[in-house]
C-alpha cells in the first residue's frame, strides 16, 4: 500500500506543479484575438509558402481537369474523328484528281532542256 500511497503523492506533486507552471489564462473580451496575434506571430515564413505552392498546385490541377474535359468534350463532336481512316481517304481529292484540276504544261515545267523557254 505504501507503494501505491507513494505513486499517489507524487502524481499530486505532479499536478500541483503542473498548474504553478502553467495558470489559467484569465478570459477577457480580448482572449482570442490575442490568442490569434500570439499564433501568427509564430507561423514560419517558409510553411506560408509551401501552403501557397500547395494552394496553386490544386489550381493548376483543376485547370487542367477541365480544360481537359473542355477538349475531350469538344474533339468527341467534331465530324473529324467520328469517321475512319478508310472514310477519310475516300472523302479526301484524289491525285488524280489534283492533277487534273492543275494541269501542267511542259512550257511551265521547263519540260525538253530548255528549248521551250527559248522560244519566248
């Protein structure tokens, strides 16, 4: 029992101490906003920068998620790409047919060594 008496005592000791060392504040009207005063005194600098570069490193993640749904949306409509390669060839000029609508004489090609531009 003594043991336990002693562990007693001193807990007690503990405690008393304890509120020597720290009292009760004394709450006024001004309590928290020198509470405030007193916590921002001590933020760090470096920690309100890494809580900006978090801030911005969100925002720059929402921008892309929706600008990515913006253009996902965007290129799902477009007549482009909901036709096949094969379509898209077929609805594309044919070289022959190019060819045809930009004939080519052999006076503009410098066609036989150059005789047809000497006759100019």
């Amino acid at each position: 029992m003594s043991l336990a008496n002693n562990h007693e005592q001193r807990l007690d000791r503990l405690f008393a101490d304890y509120r020597t060392a720290c009292p009760d504040p004394e709450p006024g009207a001004n309590f928290m906003p020198a509470l405030w005063q007193r916590i921002e005194a001590r933020r760090n600098p470096a920690l309100q920068w890494v809580a900006l570069s978090r801030r911005a490193l969100v925002g720059a993640l929402a921008l892309c998620l929706v600008l990515g749904f913006v253009m996902g949306t965007a290129l799902s409509s477009s007549q482009f790409y909901q036709s096949t390669y094969i379509e898209a060839l077929d609805d594309d000029a044919a070289p022959e047919d190019l060819a045809a609508m930009h004939p080519v004489s052999m006076e503009t090609a410098g066609g036989s060594g150059g005789a047809a531009t000497e006759q100019k």
